[in-house]
C-alpha cells in the first residue's frame, strides 16, 4: 500500500511512525510534514489547506489511504474533496466534523440527545453575552465557537475578567473568525480525561485514556497551549467511569450524529470532567489528539491500517482493539517563551540517542533541516518525548530521563507531568 498522511506535527508523527510499522505498508508520504517524519516519510511540500493539490496528488502517486491528521482541512472538506474524485481517505466528513467546528453545535447536540454536559448559552454578539454575565455565577467558561488551536478556551474569575474575555473573543477577534460565535458554560471541577475512539458510522471502539496538560507552566499555571505533555492511561478513568460513558457518552454521540443525517466515520477525541455528579463531556475533536497520540498510539498492538480500513468500511464491529498492559508518558519539549513569543532556528543535539528504541520515541514538531542538514527548532512545540514503562511512575521517570538527553539553546518544559499519579 501507499499511504499519504495529511498535517505536520507531532501527532503526524505519531502516525506515521505507526502506519510505519504495518506490513501492508510499502510507501509513505507525508503533506506537508517536518524534518523528523521525513525520516520515515516522502514529505511533499502541500499545504493541509490546498485540497485540489492534495487530491491532484494521490491520483498522482496512486495512493491507496489518505490519513487527515488535522482540524483545519477536516472541518474544511478535505475528505469530501477526497471522497469526489475517488480517493480513499479517512477522517469525517465536513458535515460530521462539525462536531468539532462548532462548539455551539456540538452543545446543542449534547443538550438534544441527553449526553451530559456542562450548562450554557450560545451567543452571536458581544452585547448579549456581556448583558448574560450581570447575572452569571463564577468561575465561569468562554469559549470561542470555532478552531483556535486548542487556545481558545478562557476560565475566568471574575464579572470584570469575563467581559474582558468577551470583549478579547468577540470584539478584537483574539482567535480570528473562531471568536464570531461564543459558548458561556458553567465551571466543572473534577478530574480532566481524553478518551479517543475509532468510529465506522455505527459502531464505536474506545482506546486507552489518556490525560493531557494544557497549561504552560508547572502547577497548571499560565496560558493554554496546544497541550505540554501527557500520560496513559489515567488512573482515575475506571471500569465504572468506562462503563458510564460507554452508555450514555460514546454510543449516544455516534447514534446522535447519525440521527442528524451527520454519519461519523474517524476519530472522536472526548474530553471528559469527571466531577461529583459523574462524567460530562467538556469537548469533542474529530481527530488523534496532539500530544494524546504520542502515549496512546505507540501502544496500541493493532495495525492502525487495518483498523482504519474498518472504519471506512463499515465493519469496525469485527475488530478488537488491544493495548499493551503498561504506560507511556509524553514531555513535550518547547521554545521558551511559547505560546506567545518565542525564537526558531536553533540547533537540536542529542536526537541520535533515540536511534532504534522501542521503549522511548522523540515525535516532531516544530523542527526542520538547516543549510548544512542539521535539525533546528521551527516552532513554539519542538518535539515530543515519549516514553513507556511497567507503570506510570516508570513511564514518567523514563520520560524525563530521555527528555534531558536532548538540548537546544531555547529548550523548556514542564517538569510535573503526571505529577497527579503520586496523589493516588
């Protein structure tokens, strides 16, 4: 087979890296890529975004799957441009990927089918949502409706914290057309969970949990960020939490969407609160979550081909999922001064030592080769260092032990990630 993967980060990475190890598997390319996937992939320098030169392409290459690894092109239709001219692809449709697009969607959806979530209200203009927070309790939850790169999300504190909330989503457009619509919700406390999951349409195979990081700094302090590290499974996802959402989570969404006339055939990240009342579904992505494919995917037994081919196909029910019995932790290695300022173009040492490894993986990000052939820094998430162990306090300390074996000149990173394991 010859697969093409779409997107560019560590999660592509994660990816390819499993795609890699199928045996059906002869040839990978990747669009556009980094420097580190490009060890394994053909990268192509095509844009996620430009669909016409993507399906151009795989018609070109004669390209049996097409893997969407990212938000953009997903919620934009890159799988109907896909699906018009042919091709094999995986990922949901546009109008299935809504699920992820809109968070007034997804809301209104959760609140028709009776899938537990936090209370809300929707809002198309400032005014209204500055009128609603007079009488809001706090803390409270913004939330711009669209794609904003995992940011747009604020927790704030305050009557006078929220409406410069407001004023930052909806007036100055801090996440761009994202902020046009907005989500007012109640504030959760509990215990944050992803679950992502494989879905044909009709049938629904949940993967191992994981738990990710969002804040910049240790102690969850700091702005959000694509996510700064994670770890699988949680601890605090057990068999009674698994067998609740299975029930009234998982199954409820696939069969909702299918009753919308939305059919969902790919990945559906849910990203759990595990609160007082029992669990409630805080967001759902409609691909691998970044950095959660880093600690889930490298330890899943299944060929991802074959498993994805399923979901495609409709047959999904004819698979079993398996995972290795153990852990994996994921640091992930940033230039200082991420998410807001930051330099590039720095030197990345000590790569080599990872040469060969089953236990720990180095997945790039933000990287790419110089003049003289040497992988430097390109972005604000450089890379991302996963490791396993029998548990999760050996996956942890295998992880950070790993992370030190790389350097840059700007390099920075959380040291408390799965911290919350020496609470139980």
């Amino acid at each position: 087979m010859r697969v093409l993967i779409v997107g560019s980060g560590g999660r592509e990475h994660a990816i390819a890296a499993s795609v890699a190890k199928s045996p059906r598997v002869h040839k990978i390319y990747c669009a556009p890529g980094n420097a580190g996937i490009g060890q394994i992939a053909e990268c192509v320098p095509i844009g996620a975004m430009e669909f016409e030169r993507l399906t151009a392409f795989a018609k070109q290459e004669q390209i049996d799957l097409t893997i969407i690894g990212m938000d953009d092109p997903l919620v934009g239709g890159v799988v109907d441009a896909f699906e018009a001219e042919g091709l094999r692809v995986f990922g949901p449709r546009k109008n299935a990927a809504i699920l992820e697009g809109s968070k007034a969607f997804s809301k209104d959806l959760m609140k028709k089918y009776h899938i537990p979530t936090a209370a809300y209200e929707n809002f198309d203009d400032a005014n209204s949502a500055l009128a609603y927070l007079e009488t809001a309790r706090f803390p409270i939850v913004l939330k711009a409706d669209g794609l904003a790169l995992g940011k747009g999300v604020l927790i704030c504190n305050t009557l006078e914290q929220a409406k410069e909330g407001v004023r930052s989503i909806m007036l100055d457009k801090q996440f761009g057309t994202a902020g046009n619509r907005m989500v007012i919700e109640e504030f959760m406390t509990g215990r944050e969970v992803s679950v992502l999951s494989y879905v044909d349409g009709k049938t629904i195979k949940t993967m191992t949990s994981a738990q990710d990081h969002k804040r910049a700094q240790d102690g969850d302090q700091g702005l959000n960020t694509g996510g700064m590290g994670t770890f699988s499974p949680s601890p605090f996802y057990t068999a009674e939490v698994d067998a609740f959402c299975q029930k009234h989570i998982y199954q409820a969404t696939v069969d909702a969407m299918a009753a919308e006339g939305r059919e969902f055939k790919g990945i559906i990240f849910f990203g759990l609160m595990l609160t007082d009342e029992g669990p409630r579904v805080l967001e759902y992505n409609a691909r691998f979550g970044d950095p959660e494919a880093q600690v889930v995917l490298p330890r899943m037994k299944n060929d991802i081909v074959e498993v994805m081919e399923a979901c495609i196909d409709g047959r999904l029910d004819t698979v079993d999922l398996e995972f290795e019995d153990n852990a994996a932790v994921c640091v992930v290695l940033a230039s200082d001064g991420y998410p807001v300022r930051y330099d590039k173009g720095f030197a990345i040492r000590g790569l080599e030592k990872f040469d060969g490894r089953e236990d720990c993986y180095c997945f790039h990000a933000g990287t790419k080769l110089d003049a003289d052939g040497r992988f430097v820094t390109n972005g604000g998430r450089v890379l991302g260092v996963t490791a396993k162990g029998a548990d999760l306090r050996e996956a942890r300390a295998n992880a950070y032990a790993a992370a030190e074996w790389i350097d840059f000149d700007n390099k920075y990173m959380r040291h408390d990630i799965g911290k919350a394991i020496d609470e139980m």
